[in-house]
C-alpha cells in the first residue's frame, strides 16, 4: 500500500529564481506586499525554480499516476486530509495536461506555472516554474553538494570519500539565479472552497547541485500565486 511519506514525496530539480531563502527576506517581501498577510506567523520563505521539460514531466507523471490516485482513495476512505474526489482529480489532471501546452489555469492552483516572459530570453529552456514552499516562521536549510576538497572554504583533512552534502556557509558555492539546484517535495492538497483549491509543495531543504549560467532580469514575483493559497 502506498505510505504518506510515498504520495507526498518527489524529488525536484531546476534553476534556482526568484527566491526568499529566510525569514527576514519572506517578511521583507510581505510587508511590501500588496497581498500582504497581518498574522505574520503565516509567513513563510518561498523559493521558485525554474523547471526544463524532462523535470515537468517527471513532476506531472508523479501527481497524475500516483499522487491524485491516492487523494481520491483517500476521500473514499474517509480521511480528512489530503483528498479530493474524483471529479475534482480530473480537473487537476487536466490542469497539468493544459499547463504543459502552456495553459496554466486556475484553479485549480498548481506548485507549477508559467515562466515569465522576461525570464525566458535568458532561460529559453524553461518550461514551467515551481513554487516551493518552506515552514512557516523558519528559514530553509541550505546544503550544497560538495564533490572536492576545493569546494569547501575550509579543507578538511578527515574527509576521505565525496561527494558529499556540507550546509552552503562551509563551501564555496551560492545559490544564485541559474544555479542547480535540488529539492524533495511534499505536496499537500486542499481545497477552501469549490472555486478555490489545488497542490501545494512544500520543502524543508534547497540543495545546490552545480553551477548553471547565471539568469539576469529574472526577478519577479506573482504575489497573487504566493500569498492566496497555503
């Protein structure tokens, strides 16, 4: 039988975008809001990675064969969370199937939308962005993938196999617009009302993998999509 732990998870990678990596950076760019949240512990820091083809597809096949299936059972079985009914599964589906022709639509509200304009002459490879979404009131933790004893600031000499992950202040990389970067999803679905519901993905951690062109003119925001759902 499929687990929580199972449904819920998928393992996302992409370049790295517009991002609040922190707490001081979320409430920043919630006070300047014009969706800005007053219970403050509803702010949380959001980072959005640009995803190429093979990576929507990957996200897309994990949603529509395993994550919906299991939503619906889920209703059927009388849980409370994490459901939809089978109709509702059929919107969503479809909602991915229009996304990946370039029609993202809502609702139903999708981790996943369209690359801004902007951003796809310097990144003509996007095919969609993913919103991921950290805990509320805590900064995401960031790691790095570390191949080499040159990548870390400080050498250390007990280190005797890589690769290997160090938190990103001990090595020499950044996660700066275009870097690689990795991140293991949970999604969540809800629903407020029958005009509002969706998936949500949620992240505890952002991984630098490599270095990538860095993207320039890439900083911009759907504040609607960041501040409604959740």
């Amino acid at each position: 039988m499929t687990t929580d732990i199972d449904f819920k998870k998928h393992n996302a990678r992409g370049a790295i975008t517009y991002s609040q990596f922190t707490m001081p950076q979320a409430l920043a760019a919630n006070e300047n809001s014009k969706f800005k949240k007053a219970n403050l512990d509803e702010v949380a820091p959001v980072v959005q990675m640009l995803l190429d083809a093979a990576q929507l597809e990957k996200l897309t096949k994990h949603i529509v064969e395993v994550f919906l299936p299991e939503c619906v059972r889920r209703n059927g079985a009388g849980e409370k969370r994490d459901i939809f009914d089978a109709k509702v599964a059929a919107k969503i589906e479809q909602a991915l199937i229009n996304g990946a022709a370039g029609e993202w639509d809502a609702p139903p509200h999708l981790p996943v939308k369209s690359v801004y304009a902007k951003t796809l002459t310097v990144a003509p490879w996007a095919v969609a962005t993913l919103k991921v979404t950290g805990n509320k009131g805590r900064d995401f933790d960031l790691q790095a993938r570390v191949n080499s004893e040159d990548e870390l600031k400080v050498p250390d000499p007990d280190i005797l196999s890589y690769p290997l992950l160090r938190p990103i202040g001990q090595t020499v990389h950044e996660l700066y617009p275009g870097a690689w970067a990795y991140a293991t999803l949970s999604l969540a679905a809800w629903t407020m009302s029958a005009s509002n519901y969706g998936i949500s993905a949620y992240a505890n951690t952002i991984v630098f993998l490599e270095d990538r062109d860095r993207l320039a003119g890439t900083v911009g925001l759907d504040e609607e999509d960041v501040f409604m759902d959740e």
